[in-house]
C-alpha cells in the first residue's frame, strides 16, 4: 500500500500545472504563426499583367484580397502559387512561372482559408527575333530616357517584354531597372544585353564625357520662321557635341516666348509646338543647363495675319494642289500628309496637327497621331475614305487597297556594305508588284540579323530597319515580307576616321532659294572611303547665307542658298572634321550692273520702262530692277515712277541713273514730240496643242511713232487673243493652245494695237495604245512613244473607243493618269466612268493642260449640245463634264464662257445659254475640264 505524502502531493500537483501551462503557451504561439481563415465574405482574385504570354515569357501575377467592403489588399507576396498543368505553364525553383508551351494553363492559390483559381493561354505564336526600339541612345549626364525590349513574332507582330534581365557591361556608366528606364551615371559607354527565347539583344547608351560637352553648341530647327495665324509650327532643340554627335535635347529644354500674346508654346510628342494667336513676331528662347554647363539660343517667329482656306491630303508631297493618292496593294503602307493652304498662298504640312479619321470597317488601319501620323496600312482589298480636318476645314480622299501580289521584294542599293562599330545606319526595302508598281514596305517587313554578336537590326514601328554594328565581323541583313524574302550581306569593321570627304570639294556659287546635296564619305584608316552622310553633324558658318540640314531631317547634307554673301560648311564625326566648302550666294557676288537699253527715244506723253541687269560672277543676269534706287537727273522731263518705269512729261533729254548695292549705271533718254501709230510683232510663233509657251520668248512689240522713229515696248503692251477657243493667254505672258487650228493674238498700248496670227499644230500627247491591260477599277496602257511618264502623273486623259459592225460608233472616255514607278512606257488609268474603255490600236490624248477644242455636231430643238473629238470625230461623254467651262462665239466676234446645266443622255448636254446664242453645229468649242490646275 503505497502511502502519499504531502510533499509528494505537492509535486504532482506542481507537475500538472506546468503541463496545462505549456499547452496553454504552445496554443497561444501556435494562434500567433498560423493565422485563423478570414470568413468575413472575403475573396482572394488572381490577375495576369498578360493573359496571353508567348513561350519562354515568365508570368506576371498580382493576387488581391477583396475585402467585403470593396478594398483590395495585394497579398501576392504572401501567397504561392501553383500550375496545374506543368507542360504549359511550369514553376520554377525560385517559384517563378514560365510559359514553356502552347495551350491553358490553371494557376491556383491559397490563403487563410480561401482560393483562387485563374487561367492563361499561351500563345502559339512564338517569338522570332528579339531587338530594343531605340538600340544606340546619347544620354547627357544624370538624364534618363526609357527603352523597350520587344519580340517579333510568327504572326508578324512585336510584343514587348516586361520581364527582361538586363546584363549591364558597365554600371558605372549607365543603370536600367525593371521598367527599361536608363540613367546615365558617368561618362563612356556602356553596352546592356538582353536575352529572350534563345535570343539576344543589345543596347549601346553614350555618355559624354566633360571635354566633348565643353564645346557642345544648341541647336534650334524650326519647320518655319513664318506662320499664318491660323497654322502652327514646330521647332525642336539639339546638342551639337564638340565630337560631331548631335543629341535631341528637346524635352529636357526650358522654353519660353518673349509675347506670350504672338503665340504659345505647348510639348507635343517631345516636340514644342507653335501656335499662332495673333499676327506679329516674337523670340522664342530655349535655355539647356548640364550640371555647370549653361547653354541658350534663340529664334524669332513671325505670325501672319493669314486665314486658312482649306486641306489637301496627298502622297507625300503634293504637286500642284491635286490630290494624288496611288493604289495600295494589301500588306503595304502609305505616309499620307496632309497640307494646309492659307490666303496669303503660304503652304504648311499640318500631317501631325490634323485630326484624321477613317471608318473602324474600313480596309485599311489608319495611325492618327504621332511620328506616323497619316500612315495608312492596307489590311485587305477594297475602297477606304480617309479625313482629315483641323480648324472646320476637312478634305476626303478615296484609297483603293488592291490584290497585287508582290514579285519580289530589294533592299536599295546605295546602302552601305560596309559599317562602323557603333555607326547606325537605317535599311529600307522597296516590295515589287506584279502590275510593275514599287511601294516602300520597311515599315511593313520583318527584319532579322543572322548574326546579332556582330550586328542588330529593328522591326519596330519608329526605327524599321536601323542598323546598329556592334562589333567587328560579317552578318547578314535579311527583310521578309509578303512571304518574299531578300538579304544584303555587311561587313563591321573598326578601322578608324582619319578624314571626312565632301561632294562636291570645289567652292560652289549658287543662287537665292536653291538647293543641293551633299554627300559625306569617311576616309578609313586602310584607304577605304564609307558614306557617312546621314551620321555626320553638318555645319554652316551662317545659316542666314546657307542652311544645311542636320541628321533629324529626312534630308541630311541638304543645304539651300537663303540669301546673298558668303560661308563655309563642314561635317564632323567622331572629333574629325572635313575641309570647309566655301559657298558663295550669287547676289553677294555682283561684278556689274547696267541699265537696258542704254538709250531710248521716247514719245511726248508715253510711258517707258527700263531695267537693271546684275551681273554675277558665275555669268548669271539677274533683273534688279524691282530692288533698285532710281533717279532721273530731269523729273520735269522724264518722271521716274519707281523700279525703271518712267513717263515722258516734255520734249527734251534726260539721263536715268540706277543704284543697286553700290553698283550705278546711266542711260540716255530723248522725250520727242510724237505719237504712237501702230505696233508691230516682231518673231514667229507656232504652239503645239495641250501646250504653254512664255509669249515674250518668241514675241516683241516695237511701237512706231508719228515721226517715223520706233521703240521697243515688249514690256508695257497688254497681250490678248481674238479667239479664246484656239489660244488663251495667263498673266499677261503664258500663251495655252487649245487644239489644232490658227488664231490672231493682240498686242496693245495706249489704245493702239497690233496684231499677229498664231498657228496651233496638233498636240504632242497624242499617243497610240499598244497593249491594254483591263483590271476591275483601272486600265494600263502601253504607249510606246510616250517619254517621261512621271511628268503626266495626275494629268487628264481621253481616249477614242470604236464600236458597231462598221465601227460606226465613237466614243471618247475619260480618267486620270497615274505612273507606274520604273516604267518608260505604261501608265495606269484611272477612268471617270468604266463603261467606255480604251481600245488597242486606238489613241489617247493627254490634256497636259486641262483643256481642249472639240466640234459641235448637233444642237437640237430642246438646247441640246453633242460635241466630237477634232482628230477623229469621237463623241464626248458628258457626266464628269458637268463643272466644265464651255466656250463658244455667240456672234461674230464675241465669245461666251458657260457651264452644264443639264445631262439627257451621255452624249447630250444643255448649257446655261444666259441669253447668248447657241453654238452653230460645224462651230469649235473649247471645254476646260473641272478641278484641273495647268502643269
């Protein structure tokens, strides 16, 4: 019998104390580590920053708690998440989720009691190609700028990759996180690789160092110094380094504008842009501080009162006003512009400023904003509207997207074979059609580099087709589209400048307003001459004298000859510079001036004009006359009415004196008493049809006075036709021949007159069709005499169809001509109507000049007009005559101008007759056709 004791008593109680005490400890710990599950109606969301990642891309999950109360807590850090289907979506040691094939993929969590499930699908669409958007970027100390790693895929698209890993050669010169944005840190180079998909990438970032910023200069270039109130402008800043790199610095620039009340200043896609508010000038200051450098520049803007009159959208550049659109197969782009046109005649292209606008259904993708603003994509075959409209004024044009397939496709030749480490250079590939037709497609193209150590290459929207060597070696440039491949082989090399070489080398004389190319080739260290012209920084002494364009313009080497007197320009690269190229503006370089004539007989009463010739040293004459200071040493005698113009007041003699930049010359002038009797024209002038010549080249006018003495007074009478259906005359100088017949013009002074008959022969455009192609909205032609087929791009033209068993039926059609990029002798019509078509072995006319005589064969009881071609009596189809003006003589004599009222058949029309008699059948008439500027 086992006796307790007290103290025994004491220590089992002491025993089964401690142990209820532990376990109420262990339960209160175990409480603290593992949260209770959350049952206040909470829910936990899994969210993909892509729902549709492409293979080798990791997964970028963000999981919320959603509290009842509509708060999200981001728990994503707290959570683990798992793929329930390994062979699409695989979990890594490091818990990261890779994509590794195509197909769904469940991703599930767990926390605190609840669960999520979220699905992805990876794309089948793998990557190709892997390239950054900007490859080779300048930073100014301390600056950051961001860039892009991107995949071109197999469905030709690019995707940009958020999660990259950056290898860094040289992080104490530049820095990159997670977002692609760069610092720069110190000066030098530094290069980042990126690796995706068994692809790698690189960026090479430029530092300057101090001793290449001290002699840094900023640069301003401004589309223009004039504006018209109701335009805009955009000018931009650039930091020429003393190295010869040029960096654009236009967002890092404080702006301001003196008068704020002229225009504003707004950031518009790292540019400033202008906007006029009222007329009249005002300087716009841009100031740049790195560190302790501080650098400004300034520019004053002009603002012209001018109103806007309406919007023109065009092919790149615009001709004449005409809108010219050409077709544009499937798969390829157009870079329309748009162009504004102000009362005071000022153009500006307002691309970027206008709002454009098409149809979501419509065939093509149109990009509204940007660098690329205006550029339309062809998605697939058909008829797209496109717009554009700024300040209530809107222009439409029709683009005809067609099936053409592409034959092949060339990377242009003048590209460089050979590079420069860390030179780019930007690669462009011209897609050739089966109708013949070239369209530029670098944008549209996939571009790849067989060998990325060496070199790597941009398919990207900004930069398609730029070329970054990077190292010593051969690669491969390769460019697919339209499943048509080509490639170009380049070879790196690291041989050094040792000069830069212009062409032209020789001092140039030009005149004010023109322009010229220059052309930059380095000098390698082994002899080897590189075209260079688009890397260099170009100079000039005076741009005020010659401007150059910089590297930021789509024309570097550029230079215009701006005003008169002397400077210099100069490229430099890498800290070599080449030999200056003296240019000397011809007004700068007069050696004489002289007044023509020397002397002159002049009648009592009569006006005389004199002029003032500038000699130039390259032999050029320029007529001064306008800008000189004239004198007449008798004002009673002979009156000096400005810019040569002179009135004999008195009988007697006088002597003019002209004085033009220090330059004087004399003439004598003899005021007699006589009168003018008649005029005679002196020459012979014969004008082909559908043509203009420039009257005072063939013509003189001599006035004839009472006292037997006579005067050349070519540049006073007034010249005039007495048949406006043959001939018409345009300022007073430009004599239009309409169709083939004679005519009398006129030349008159002082109401005196004298007359000359002008011969119209047949017109020279006209042209016999060879072979015809019908397509279902146009027609080529083969014309095997043509000659120069751009120069009739957007030109009228007719042609004669033949039909019936006794080809008793004429017809004559009507369209547009467009040419076929590298083709002498086709030209794509583009018909008014497609139920007359042009026939083989007939002929077309081109209407170089918009107008043509034709002859009245009917005119019946219910005013009814039927007019046929003159060459072979072809009947004219009237429906896209409907805004043309008609001319004819009502009497004898007498001419009268009127337009198409109404239309009964096609061959039949009614004229507004405003009271006039009606044309005679077996009359000539003249049409000029609507809408239709001479060229």
């Amino acid at each position: 019998m086992a006796i307790k004791t007290p103290r025994i008593d004491s220590l089992i109680n002491l025993r089964t104390y401690l142990l209820a005490l532990c376990t109420l400890l262990l339960a209160s710990c175990n409480q603290e580590n593992t949260p209770s599950d959350i049952n206040d109606g909470s829910t936990i969301n899994i969210d993909f920053a892509d729902n549709n990642p492409i293979i080798g891309e990791s997964l970028q999950p963000r999981v919320a708690l959603i509290r009842p109360d509509g708060e999200t807590v981001d728990i994503s850090q707290s959570v683990n998440l798992e793929t329930h289907h390994e062979k699409i979506v695989k979990k890594q040691d490091n818990g990261q989720l890779v994509a590794v094939a195509a197909g769904l993929a469940d991703i599930s969590t767990q926390y605190r009691g609840l669960s999520a499930i979220s699905q992805v699908e990876v794309s089948s669409h793998y990557a190709k190609s892997v390239f950054i958007d900007t490859p080779h970027i300048h930073l100014l100390p301390s600056s950051s700028q961001k860039v892009s790693a991107l995949a071109y895929l197999s469905n030709h698209t690019n995707k940009r990759l958020t999660n990259i890993n950056w290898q860094n050669s040289a992080p104490d010169v530049a820095s990159i996180d997670s977002q692609g944005i760069v610092t720069a840190k110190a000066s030098g180079t530094a290069r980042f690789q990126a690796s995706f998909a068994g692809f790698t990438t690189e960026l090479v970032v430029d530092v300057p160092d101090d001793q290449n910023l001290a002699g840094a200069n900023l640069l301003l270039d401004t589309s223009t110094t004039t504006l018209p109130q109701e335009g805009m402008g955009f000018i931009r800043s650039y930091l020429e380094l003393r190295s010869g790199s040029v960096i654009d610095v236009t967002d890092v620039t404080s702006w301001s504008v003196d008068d704020p009340a002229v225009f504003e200043l707004n950031d518009i896609d790292d540019q400033m842009q202008i906007q006029p508010l009222a007329a009249g000038s005002a300087e716009v200051s841009a100031q740049l501080k790195i560190s302790d450098l501080q650098l400004e520049n300034r520019q004053v803007v002009s603002v012209s009162p001018a109103k806007l009159t309406h919007i023109l959208i065009s092919k790149n550049d615009i001709e004449n006003g005409i809108q010219m659109i050409p077709d544009i197969p499937a798969g390829a782009s157009a870079a329309l512009t748009a162009t504004a046109f102000f009362d005071n005649g000022q153009t500006l292209d307002v691309t970027r400023v206008v709002e454009w606008q098409a149809d979501p259904q419509a065939p093509v993708h149109l990009i509204d904003s940007g660098e690329n603003a205006g550029t339309v994509i062809a998605l697939r075959p058909g008829m797209a509207a496109v717009s554009a409209g700024m300040n209530n004024e809107v222009d439409e044009a029709e683009i005809l997207v067609s099936d053409t397939k592409v034959s092949n496709i060339s990377i242009d030749a003048t590209t460089p074979s050979t590079m420069l480490i860390g030179l780019p250079w930007r690669y462009t590939v011209t897609a050739t059609y089966e109708d013949g037709t070239q369209t530029d497609v670098t944008e549209q193209a996939a571009w790849f580099s067989t060998n990325t150590d060496i070199a790597i290459i941009n398919t990207y929207q900004d930069n398609p087709g730029l070329v970054v060597p990077l190292r010593t070696g051969s690669a491969n440039i390769e460019a697919e589209f339209a499943g048509v491949k080509t490639s170009k082989t380049i070879s790196v090399t690291d041989a050094y400048i040792t000069g830069i070489k212009l062409t032209p080398d020789e001092s140039l004389v030009l005149n004010p307003g023109e322009l010229l190319a220059l052309k930059a080739n380095a000098v390698l260290a082994d002899e080897t001459l590189l075209d260079i012209t688009h890397a260099v920084s170009w100079r000039s002494t005076d741009p005020s004298i010659v401007s150059v364009q910089s590297v930021y313009n789509s024309t570097p080497g550029e230079l215009k000859a701006q005003s008169s007197g002397n400077a210099a320009i100069s490229a430099v690269l890498n800290y070599v510079g080449s030999k200056s190229l003296p240019i000397t503006v011809a007004n700068g370089e007069i050696i004489s001036v002289r007044i023509d004539p020397q002397t002159a007989s002049i009648p009592l009463g009569a006006s005389y004009q004199f002029r003032a010739l500038a000699s130039h040293k390259n032999g050029h004459s320029q007529d001064v006359s306008a800008d000189t200071q004239w004198q007449s040493q008798d004002n009673d005698t002979l009156e000096n009415l400005g810019e040569g113009m002179t009135k004999a007041l008195r009988i007697g003699e006088a002597q003019m004196t002209a004085d033009y930049k220090g330059f004087d010359s004399f003439a004598n002038a003899k005021v007699v008493d006589a009168a003018l009797d008649s005029i005679e024209i002196l020459g012979d002038l014969s004008v082909p049809s559908d043509t203009t010549v420039n009257i005072t080249d063939h013509l003189s006018a001599r006035g004839i006075f009472t006292d037997g003495s006579y005067t050349d007074i070519t540049d006073s009478v007034e010249w005039s036709t007495k048949n406006p259906i043959f001939l018409e005359i345009a300022n007073n100088q430009s004599l239009l021949a309409t169709g083939p017949g004679d005519a009398d013009i006129a030349a008159t002074y002082n109401g005196v007159s004298g007359v000359k008959n002008i011969a119209a022969t047949p017109s020279p455009y006209h042209f016999k069709i060879a072979n015809l192609e019908v397509h279902d909205t146009y027609y080529i032609v083969t014309l095997p005499d043509i000659e120069n087929t751009p120069a009739f791009n957007g030109n009228y033209i007719q042609w004669d169809a033949i039909s019936g068993e006794n080809d008793e039926f004429k017809y004559s059609g009507g369209g547009i001509v467009e040419a076929i990029q590298g083709d002498s002798q086709r030209v794509k019509i583009i018909p008014f109507t497609p139920k007359v078509h042009p026939q083989e072995k007939q002929h077309v006319q081109i209407l170089a000049t918009c107008k043509r005589a034709y002859k009245v064969t009917n005119y019946n009881e219910y005013d009814y007009v039927s007019l046929e071609t003159l060459e072979v009596g072809a009947s004219i189809i009237f429906p896209h005559y409907n805004d043309a003006d008609f001319t004819w003589e009502y009497e004898d004599g007498k001419y009268f101008t009127s337009r198409v009222t109404h239309i009964n058949a096609h061959t039949e029309a009614r004229l507004d007759l405003a009271g006039h008699n009606p044309p005679t059948v077996g009359a000539i008439m003249s049409a000029k056709l609507p809408g239709c500027d001479t060229k």
